[in-house]
C-alpha cells in the first residue's frame, strides 16, 4: 500500500530510528527538536500506527547489558480457548518481557503459548517458569524452555533515501 508520508511525517520518522528520547516526556521533546508542539507529533505517530505505517512503539532493552544473561523462551501447550486468559496473566509479570500466541502443529509441536523469561542464570529462568507453571495449574498440558544462544540485532522502522525513492514517500 502506498500511504502519503510528508516532509514532516519523514522527519518524525528519522528522527524516532533509533529510538525515543530517553526521558519523562519523549514526545514533546521531540515536538521541540522538530519545531512543532506536542500535540502534533503525538497526532501523526497515531496516524502513522492507525495507517499501518508504524506497527507499535515499544521499549527494546538489552537485557545482557542488564545482567540478564539467561533468556529463555518459555513453550506452553494450553486448550486454546485458555490460551487468551493465561497469556494476559503471564505477560504482566516483571520478568516476561513479551507474551503471545501462535499456532501449534500437532504432530511437530504441540505449544500455542509463548513468554519470554529473563533471569541471570538458567537456574533463575527455570525456577520463574515453574512459577508460571503454578500459575496455570492443570490448565497446562506441557511446556518446555527454549535459550538464546545469541543476541539478534533489534531495529526499529528505518526509512532510507533508496526506500523512499522507490516508494514515492
């Protein structure tokens, strides 16, 4: 789809790449670095999310950097129809960072719940999955936990002079 992005809308956009402004109120301190007020450039970041332009805005953290060395992808296999209820109880809990369902494939893989887990030891991670496991009770049907063995390179909506050309933005 090819959505009408403005000269300011451009300069919001380069302005956000790598991330907001690390402070209490990020977006008029945008609006100031911009030249324009708050309200504006709060007004067309919601257009942007409601157009489809920009997916989500959301905090990225380096958890190595924090200390959180262990990360583990818990794997749940719940009845589908708990799956909803479950994941908004485990995803507010301090060490889940994200939380969501995906579909399962029976014969292969039977998990429909996701929750990542951070702690600073495999230890730490497993004794916070065994708690989410308490949480479910007999809700759950099996889980398991898969680690990270490297960091993945997290970028946020990157807009380039070739990208721009090419989609008339």
């Amino acid at each position: 789809m090819n959505y009408p992005l403005d000269s300011t809308d451009r300069r919001l956009i380069a302005a956000t790449q790598t991330g907001l402004p690390l402070s209490i109120r990020p977006y008029h301190d945008l609006a100031q670095e911009l030249g324009l007020s708050a309200k504006e450039v709060m007004q067309r970041i919601e257009r942007m999310i409601s157009q489809g332009i920009i997916r989500r805005i959301g905090v990225v953290p380096n958890h190595y950097a924090l200390g959180y060395t262990a990360n583990g992808m818990s794997v749940w296999d719940l009845p589908d129809d708990e799956v909803r209820q479950a994941g908004m109880e485990i995803g507010v809990l301090d060490f889940v960072s994200h939380c969501y369902q995906r579909p399962r494939h029976p014969s292969l893989w039977p998990y429909n719940l996701f929750a990542m887990v951070h702690g600073r030891s495999r230890d730490e991670v497993q004794d916070k999955v065994e708690r989410i496991a308490g949480m479910l009770g007999d809700r759950q049907r099996g889980h398991n936990v898969l680690y990270s063995t490297r960091i993945l390179k997290k970028t946020g909506l990157r807009i380039t002079q070739k990208l721009a050309a090419e989609k008339n933005v």
